[in-house]
C-alpha cells in the first residue's frame, strides 16, 4: 500500500496469511475468505493512519517485487475493497463496500487489465465521512477464468478469491457507521457474478456483493482542524505495545526528560506503536512524513523525505523525532527496571557471577566449595565441580557501615537473601541481649548482618554492570531455565541486551539546518507550535554570540577570544556557568526553549559569557540545534563537541547537502598562510618550545610554500583573473606528487604524532595572567608579519591549517589510500585583493611591521574532493539514523549515489495546497511568436529579449500582487534590464510593479534591506489599493539569496516566472573536475542512473540545474490557503524528460501552451477566479466580525 505518500513494504499494516500469496480461496463459505488466514488476531500486525476522505494506492503483484507484473492477464475479474470496525474483528454483518471495479463495456477492459495497466496499482478513496476509529481494510480481486463452472464436488472449479486485510485507523470527524454485511455469507456459488462464463460472451458484468457505500455531505478541511483542541486517543494496535506491561505510560510521563506541556492542546496518535502529539489534526502529507520516520527511526536506518514548502514539514519532524525519543526513552526506563527486578529474583536463587567479588558470607566461607551448586557443566540434579582448593580461613568479619554500593538497595529496606533467616522480628530480637545471654546468639545475628551486607554489596556490583549480568545468566540460560525464573524473564533479558544492553545511552537528536537564520526558525517552530519541552541546546559561534566589547570588535572573535581567556582576562567566561543557572533557561521558566538571541540577551543581563554557557548546555542536551556544516565538518564538529555515534541526525534544507558535504572535505590553502606558520613555528623552535616538533612543520610548509610559487607550473585553466593547474595528470597520481613534496605515509604520521604533542602542550599551558604567555595581537591576512610580542605557541589559524591539512593527507594516503582518487589537487594564482586596498601598505609600516612590497598574486594549494561521500560516509557508519529533508530533494536517486550511503526509504509527499489553487504553465513562445529557449547561444539575441520583456510586462499588467522572476545569471538579468529600458518594456513593468533587483555580491546587510523594502511595500498597499493596482515585482537570481529559504507567502508573491535553466557554470574548473570525476567511476552499465552507482557526469551536471529551479518555484504557496502561478518561459519544459526532473507537487499538473494569447487568456482567468474568492473570503471575515459585535 501506498498512504500519506508513503509506499509501505510488503505486508506492512497487512495481517499475514497462512498459505502463498497467489494462492486463492475457493469456498465462498470459508472462514479463509475473511482475509485468507485464520490467524484473526488484532495483535499480528501494525496499524497504519489514514485521513478520512484521503485516497491511498493498494498493489497487487505476482511476485515479491513492485515492479513485478499484478495478477496474469487471464485473471479476468472485479476488484472489491470492503471495511469493517477492527473491533469486530470480521465478525458479523459489519462488512461495508467503498470500492468496487467490475467490466468496462465501452473500453472491454476488466479491472485488472486497469491496475495490470498500472503496474499492479489502483487508487481506493476513503470515505470522508465515515467514524473515526480502527477498521480492518479487505481488499479483494475475484478471478473468473474458472467461473464457469460452480465449486463444488469439483474443488478446482469456480471463482478464485485473492482477499487480504490491513489494519487501519481513520482520522476524521465523521460519525457514520454503515450498515454492513456478513463475510463469508456475501457471495454464493450460484448468484451471478460469482457464476459467470468469460468465455462464451458477454456485455455486461453484475459485480457480487452489496451496494457501494458512497460518503455523505461531511467535507474535510476546516472541520477537522476545528477538532485540533480535542484530543484524538488512537489506541495502540501494534504489536510491540502488547507485550509492554500495564504500567508504560508510567514510564512515559515520569522523570522523561521529554514532557509534555501542560498548558498545551493537542491531538494524540499512535504511529509505529510510537505516541505522537500533534497541535493539531495532521495533513496527510505530515501523517506520511512522521510515519516515514518514525519507522527509519524504529529500524535504525536512513531515509529521505521530499516535502514542499509549505507542507507543515519542521512540525512533523520535530513532533515525530521527540515523540520518538520519549518512547524509546521510556523504553529503556521500563527495561531496565525488568532488568533489575530480574537479578534481583535471580540473586535469591542463585549464586551471582564472580565479577561481583567473592562470597564473604559465613556459609559461602565454610561450605566446601566442591558442594557449591554450578550450572556451568552438564545440567542436571546434583551437578557439581570439584576443587581441589583449600578452605581458606577466614576470620567473622562485621560489616556495621553502609556499603558503597547500597544506591543498588531499596531505601526502605536493605536485602535479606532468599532463604536466610531474618533478624530484628517482632517476636525476638537477637540483635540486642542483656548481659549474660548466651552469646552464639549474637554471633549468630551479626553473622546473618554481615551476610546480609556482602550479599547487598555482590548485587550492587551486578546491578552496577546489567549488561555483564544479563550475559551471565543468557549463558545459564542456553541449558537450562536458572531456578527463580520463567521463560518470559529470560525473553526480557533477550531483548535488553538485543536493544539496549550494549547502547551508549538513549540517542540524542541533532538538528542541522543550512543557515542560522532557519535554525531559528525550527526553534521557533518547537516554541510556539509543539507542545513538547526537552533539555535543547542551539550551537552557533562566537562572533554571534560574544558579548566582550572588545572581542566583539576585534577583526577575530575567535583569537581575541582565546588571548582573553589564556590571560584570564575575560570576565564573562569566568562567570558563564552562572548562565546555565538562570532560572528562565530551567523546567517551565520562559527561556526553557530558547534561540540564541534569548541567550546572548540573557548573557548580557548577567555579564556571563553566551557562547560557552550554550557549549556546556549542549553537552547535557538532548535536542541540539545547530548549521549542518557544524555536523559535515570534521574539524567543526570536534571543536563543538559534536558525538554522533548512537544518534539521530536530521538535516532539513538538504539540497545543498552534496556540495556542502563536498566543500567540508576541501581544504584551501593560501602561500601568505604558509608563510606565517613557518615564522610562527621557527620562533616557537628558537625559544626552545618542542624545537624538533616545529622545525617540522616548518620545513613541511615551505616545502609547500616552494611548490606553490614556482614559477614552472604549467597553467592548463585559464580565466580573465586566475590560472589553475589541476593534479594527477594523466602520466602520474596524486600519492607521485605528493611524494614529490615529502608527503608520504611515514611523514604524514609523524607529523600527526608532532601536531598532537603541540596541541597537548597548549592545552597544558598554565593559564597566567600575564597577557604576555600567548601569540600577542590578532594576526591580519594584510600584515604578513608576526607581532613582535612574545609568545608561547602557535596561533589558532595556524593550528586550524596544520590540522584541516593532515585531515585531508590522511584521508589521500593513510588507511590504503581509501580516498585517493576522489581527490584533485590544485594549484590556482591569482592577484592579490589587498593590493588594492586602500591604505594597505601605511597600515601595515605604522604597526611597525614588514614593510616590503605586498606580493602582486596570491598561491593557493587546492585539495578539491570530488566525492561528498569522504566525509558523509563517516557520519553515517557513527550515526543510528540520518534524516534527509528538503522541499526540493528531487531526483532522490542521486543522493543515494553521490553519498554512498544507503537509505531504505525515501518519501516525495503531496503538496497541501489543492492542485486548482495553482497554475503550472510552460509557455513555448513569446507574444511575437518568437521562441522562448533560455540557451547561452540565444542570450544575445534581442528578438529573444524582447519577447521575455513584452511576456512578463503582460504578465504584470493582470497578476496581482507581488512576482518574482528568476533569470540564470547576473550577466544575463543586467542585459535584460538594459535592453528593456532601451524598448520601454521596463517602464510598462513598472506601471503595474515598482522593480526590485538583487544585486550580485550585495552583503547580507544591503540585501536584507532590499527584501525589507519590498515586504514593507507589499505590506502597506492591501489596505490601499485592489489587487490589479498595487505590487511589486523582485528579479532574482537561481541560486542568490532570494532562492533560498525567503518566505513569499500570500499577496507576497501571487506569481513566479522561470526563465532558462541555471545549468553550472559550463567553463567552471570545478565543473569540468566534477562531470571528468563522474565519468570516470560510472561505468557504461551505470549510465541509467541506477540508484546507489555514480552518476555521469551529464546526469550530475543536469540534476544540479534542476534542482535550483525547484528551489526558487518553492518561494511561493507557503500553506494551505495560499495560491499562485507558476509560469515557465522556456520551451524546453515542454518536453516530458524535463518536466521528470521537477519536485513531484508540480510535476504532474505542468500544462504546455503553444502560443502565448493562449496561455494569456487562462491565466488571467485563474486571477479572476482566485481574487474573487479572496474577495469573498474577505467580506465573510467582516460579516462576521458585525454579527460578533
């Protein structure tokens, strides 16, 4: 089955079947023709959400494959899907019909010549209207080749019925509950339809079996969301929540570190035994994300989840993953406490295993050990072993104080043994006697305390290490049941050490999104919208959330940083743990979800440092937030503490995920960089600081520096500015030429080993006062020189360089040189930037610096990876789950491939705004009749120019509200601009839209006040003007920053225009690297694109176009309710290959128009339609806001 966009495996929410799958049931009167099994159980399968009046896809297919054929075409005959409450259990006349498809007289088709047609598939609708709750699902194919004759005497005649039955729940608000009829009882062997000769003509066809229910008036939409304060109780059918004991919501609710608030309303599902809160009723396209990863979670494997903008996505994931973790948290609770209930009765019975430390006990001491009762030979009466060991002599000791393991005993009492007797009773106490008693009482009672506390002291031990434990009595177990215990404890010890023995703790979530910007965003979304509350954490860095004035201001946060530190001279960071204590930042306080400007704000307050207080609360966090480069990044995630072993990594925005995973297994290195790292560490050996370590890194670095400047190098890439020269070339290999320079196996170790004794040595500096103990001043790029200050080791960038470089030679030739070829090694000479700075060379004469001549060209070693997987790889094989998502993942395939990484499941959900709300046009030529095909070779045409600036000045003059158009280059949007204000279709534009234009290279502050203008634009003229008369139009860039992650909801943006195809840059040296490298590793059988193999260079370099396209169409319909248009000018989306490549929401509903008039004319429909209905939707707002009054 298919539901919620997710495609189910085999069997999943299916109940099992005794005999093969294409084995029919015969007997119309048979228990089998339930749901072919007599195993009716509510326990033997899962059960999977469905939204009412929501259409899901049941499969049929011969053979385990779905792309397998469905059933033999002979097979001719109706297909039947009935419902019935799960509580009956098939039971009654509780059968009611939803679905049926017989014979189509006009086409001759037969239902499975429709969903043979389909591949095995058929869409069934759920009726809207029907009961929320449990229901069994029997879906049915009746095959009448033998129908002709009736079953009977003969058992090989008559109809053959192929039911099976999945367990469903339905959310809704409906209330029917239709009239049903008995299964079997419904077909008789007589009655027409089930008697029926295929092979002697017909015309029609009766379908068997009652009439089909059809829904009543209850719509979806509206009415189910207004259920949202009412809590949707779906009872847990599935199996793994039977075997729980009673109490498991005890566990869920009681010291959870995931809790629910208390002043939220929310829905509460069961999905994959999991309990879910959701604020409220979930769209489908969200019911299918968290059941999609709910089950990657549940089986510890990968997933990918395409989503549109607008869907609800962050919601669902961030409900689904924290639902999760409360379950397996309180999993782990109630298994651990089986565990310990289990010892403890196994310790009564039985001796504990001799990692506990040996027996002190009285009897343990005196019993020979020979007579000691063992289970580690054959199993039997009697069986013993004997030793030839003396009895030790040992004294009585008395053991009055409290263990240091009597945490392990119960509070309210200390343990007594099985079996032994007790002291202190009521009726005699042999504990305190009068002078003159007979003492061997005594003796005895301190006898039965001592053997009291050495037994508590061995079960403290064995409680101390569970997993041993469960081992010891696993390996009794193998012979025999140890007394004491049953069949079910040993099955509980099972699953603690299958799931949990062996686990480094519950696994913490860490969630990676592309910028800071929309990490705030998912916390907000946690804040405001989930009702869940969890110890979290967001990572950011210094410059964003330093609060010292003077590092804030300096041209490096991070040295200053360290220096102010090193010198004890930062008063915030001595008091950051006063930060952590805030009681804003506690349980239910007003910062318990907090973002990093609620920190540094708090910081502030307190003069307590924000970036080392969020370092420190993330060690103790279960949700940690933070940029995924922060978890591709090696060097990044060691220095932010980042452990991903056991966890769940989740990165949304993931369609940037190849290249940023690329780029953090990249290192470039600069020969000024080079340069100040051989004077660093020729002062550090000069002073006598680890002197043979630095002189070899120094005379690493220049023999680099050498290689870099040579002026041999042959330049094989050339632009206007820069020249490259690529490594290995075609006569030799990466491991020659790093050979070349030294670097081999040998010496890359020891210069680890070397780097690793340095960083030891700086981490036990002693950290004095005098500011005169580290690297004086902030190395610029600009100086080029070295403070004259004293120091005591290297700087921070320069022990960043050494450590990112070893990273990446390690990678080349360590571990059998595992990554080689997926590197390439380049040199690239370019002019120095800071030549042309003003005031360059008086800055750096005024420091008392070097004063010689600024080189005019800056060297640059390059190691390019070519494969994201060197670094993703890794993050895999550490992680329990990785979570894929974006709006625009498609094609998934090439994920799989580029990562080398495997994921079990993939989702590419609906949109959640209905098909008729938007318009997908691509419109082939232009108002003159030109045609519109954004090729390079057509850029310079004006006829082509002037078609696209006529085309979207028409656009402009009916569209409403705010447009963006998305062009594939800078080069290509200024030519435009430029040939349209010559025409004066720039000025017809600007009639109906005031322009906004993103500028290329514009800081982040200069584009945050374009988009600000525009939106405070938009913002004001709804009120003042009617939609035809107001707006704005913003051109942009595929790829620039308006593309990525900019919300344009509503009258934001009622219309998007493509123009072209952003193909990479096709002379880009990294390009023509990456499609040579894709080439290379993708064999000719490969070039179909098989999931999991290499991709070819052609089939890279066309996913990256479109991938940005589906990007930039993402800006707009941002939520149910939302509408617009999204308009293609370029004839090439009117071929269906191209058309494959957009996200799966649009893909299908994508029409081609020839001529533009055509297009025109229902277009500005469309606006018609949708302002009217917005119009309206307005005038009921305000009828109702008068009836309120």
């Amino acid at each position: 089955m298919t539901i919620n966009g997710t495609a189910l495996g085999r069997g999943e929410c299916i109940r099992p079947y005794q005999s093969n799958f294409n084995f029919p049931v015969r007997d119309p009167n048979s228990e089998d023709l339930v749901c072919r099994t007599t195993e009716m159980s509510a326990e033997s399968t899962e059960t999977c959400g469905i939204v009412a009046g929501s259409t899901i896809t049941i499969e049929w297919h011969e053979e385990n494959d779905r792309g397998s054929r469905g059933i033999e075409g002979e097979h001719w005959g109706p297909c039947i899907v009935y419902m019935a409450p799960l509580e009956s259990n098939g039971k009654g006349q509780v059968w009611f019909k939803i679905f049926e498809l017989g014979y189509n007289s006009d086409t001759k088709e037969w239902c499975i010549d429709v969903f043979n047609r389909q591949n095995g598939k058929l869409d069934i609708e759920i009726p809207a209207d029907i009961k929320q709750g449990g229901y069994l699902m029997r879906t049915e194919v009746i095959a009448l080749h033998e129908a002709e004759r009736q079953y009977g005497d003969d058992k090989d005649a008559g109809a053959q019925y192929y039911p099976n039955c999945a367990q469903v729940y339905i959310i809704g608000n409906g209330a029917a509950e239709p009239k049903g009829v008995a299964i079997p009882g419904v077909y008789e062997k007589s009655q027409p339809g089930i008697h029926f000769d295929l092979w002697n003509g017909y015309k029609s066809y009766p379908i068997p079996g009652p009439e089909l229910y059809t829904a009543g008036s209850v719509t979806l939409g509206s009415e189910i969301e207004e259920t949202a304060s009412q809590a949707i109780e779906l009872p847990d059918l599935s199996p793994t929540e039977n075997h729980s004991p009673p109490p498991f919501d005890q566990y869920l609710n009681a010291k959870n570190r995931v809790r629910i608030a208390s002043d939220t309303k929310c829905s509460t599902y069961f999905i994959g035994g999991v309990q879910i809160h959701f604020p409220f009723a979930p769209y489908p396209s969200q019911l299918g994300m968290m059941n999609h990863m709910i089950r990657a979670l549940n089986g510890s494997h990968n997933t990918m989840i395409e989503s549109p903008t607008g869907s609800g996505k962050s919601l669902a994931l961030l409900c689904a993953a924290l639902g999760w973790r409360r379950h397996i948290a309180a999993k782990v609770t109630q298994s651990k406490a089986s565990v310990v209930r289990i010892i403890r009765k196994f310790a009564e019975h039985n001796p504990l295993p001799d990692f506990c430390g040996p027996d002190m006990s009285p009897d343990a001491i005196s019993k020979p050990l020979a007579e000691k009762e063992s289970f580690q030979g054959k199993p039997g009466p009697g069986n013993s072993v004997k030793t030839d060991q003396p009895e030790p002599d040992v004294k009585l000791q008395l053991e009055l104080n409290s263990d240091d393991n009597d945490d392990f005993v119960e509070s309210s009492r200390r343990y007594i043994p099985y079996s032994k007797p007790t002291i202190g009773t009521a009726k005699s106490d042999t504990f305190c006697h009068p002078a003159g008693d007979d003492k061997s009482d005594l003796k005895g009672s301190l006898q039965n305390i001592s053997q009291a506390r050495d037994h508590n002291r061995r079960l403290g031990v064995a409680l101390s290490d569970m997993s041993q434990t469960t081992k010891h009595i696993l390996d009794i177990a193998k012979m025999r049941i140890p007394p004491g215990l049953d069949a079910n404890d040993v099955s509980i010890l099972e699953d603690y050490r299958d799931n949990y023995g062996q686990s480094t703790g519950i696994p913490r979530i860490y969630f990676g999104s592309r910028t800071h910007k929309q990490v705030s965003q998912l916390v907000d979304e946690l804040r405001k919208k989930t009702p869940y509350r969890v110890p979290m954490a967001v990572l950011g860095s210094r410059k964003q959330m330093c609060i010292h004035g003077k590092a804030r201001k300096a041209a490096s946060v991070d040295e200053m940083c360290s220096e102010l530190r090193d010198s004890n001279t930062c008063g915030p960071f001595a008091r950051f743990r006063k930060l952590m204590g805030a009681g804003s930042l506690s349980q239910g306080g007003e910062h318990e979800i907090w973002d990093i400007e609620d920190l540094v704000k708090l910081g502030r307050q307190r003069a307590a440092c924000p970036y080392y207080a969020s370092r420190d609360m993330a060690g103790a966090a279960d949700l940690i937030f933070c940029p995924y480069n922060y978890i591709l990044d090696p060097s990044v995630r060691e220095a932010a503490g980042i452990s991903l072993a056991n966890n769940v990594i989740i990165l949304d925005e993931a369609h940037n995920i190849e290249g940023a995973a690329r780029d953090a297994a990249s290192k470039e290195i600069t020969d000024i960089q080079l340069g100040i790292l051989i004077s660093e560490c020729d002062k550090m050996a000069s002073m006598s600081v680890l002197p043979d370590k630095h002189m070899r890194i120094s005379r690493m670095a220049a023999s680099v520096c050498y290689w870099l400047q040579n002026e041999d190098n042959t330049y094989e890439f050339r632009d206007y500015e820069s020249q490259t020269c690529v490594w290995p070339k075609p006569d030799s290999s990466l491991v020659s030429v790093l050979a070349q320079l030294g670097f081999t196996p040998h010496l890359v170790r020891q210069l680890e080993s070397d780097f690793n004794a340095i960083e030891a040595y700086i981490k036990e500096l002693p950290k004095a006062k005098d500011p005169t103990n580290r690297l004086g001043g902030i190395i610029q790029p600009e100086t080029y020189h070295i403070s004259e200050k004293h120091f005591l080791h290297l700087s921070g960038p320069s022990m960043r360089l050494v450590g990112e470089l070893l990273r990446v030679l390690k990678c080349i030739l360590l571990d059998g040189g595992l990554y080689e070829s997926d590197y390439k090694v380049a040199i690239i000479r370019a002019p120095n930037p800071m030549r042309n700075r003003k005031g360059f060379r008086n800055s750096r004469q005024s420091r008392g610096g070097d004063t010689s001549e600024a080189p005019y060209f800056v060297n640059t070693l390059a190691f390019w990876a070519m494969s994201p997987a060197i670094v993703f790889a890794e993050i895999s094989k550490l992680s329990r789950t990785i979570v894929l998502t974006s709006g625009t993942l498609s094609p998934l395939d090439s994920y799989a491939s580029e990562l080398r990484t495997v994921f079990k499941s993939t989702l590419e959900a609906n949109h959640v705004v209905e098909p008729c709300r938007f318009k997908a046009m691509c419109i082939k030529t232009g108002p003159s009749g030109g045609l519109l095909e954004g090729k390079y070779k057509n850029a310079d045409m004006l006829t082509f120019q002037d078609d696209l600036g006529q085309a979207i000045a028409s656009i402009a003059a009916h569209c409403p509200d705010g447009m963006l158009v998305f062009v594939t280059s800078y080069s290509l949007l200024n030519k435009l601009l430029a040939r349209w204000t010559v025409t004066g279709d720039l000025a017809r534009i600007e009639e109906y839209k005031e322009v906004f234009t993103e500028g290329q290279g514009s800081s982040k502050e200069e584009f945050d006040e374009l988009l600000n203008s525009y939106r405070t634009l938009m913002r004001k003229e709804p009120d003042s003007k009617t939609p035809l008369e107001r707006g704005a139009i913003m051109f942009a860039v595929y790829r620039g920053k308006v593309s990525e992650g900019i919300d344009f909801s509503d009258h934001m943006c009622r219309t998007i225009i493509n123009i072209g195809i952003p193909y990479p840059a096709f002379k880009d040296v990294k390009v023509i690297l990456k499609r040579e490298y894709n080439d290379l590793h993708c064999t000719p059988s490969q070039q179909e694109s098989v999931s999991g193999q290499t991709l070819s260079g052609s089939q890279w370099y066309d996913i990256q176009a479109f991938r940005a396209i589906n990007q930039a169409l993402g800006r707009c319909l941002r939520h149910k309710m939302d509408w617009g248009a999204i308009i293609m000018l370029e004839s090439r989306f009117s071929y269906s290959c191209n058309v494959s490549q957009l996200s799966k929401w649009i893909r299908n509903h994508v029409r081609v128009y020839d001529g533009f008039s055509d297009a025109q004319d229902e277009l500005e429909s469309f606006y018609d339609i949708r302002i009217q209905e917005d119009k309206a939707s307005s005038n009921n707002v305000v009828h109702s806001l008068v009836d309120d009054e």
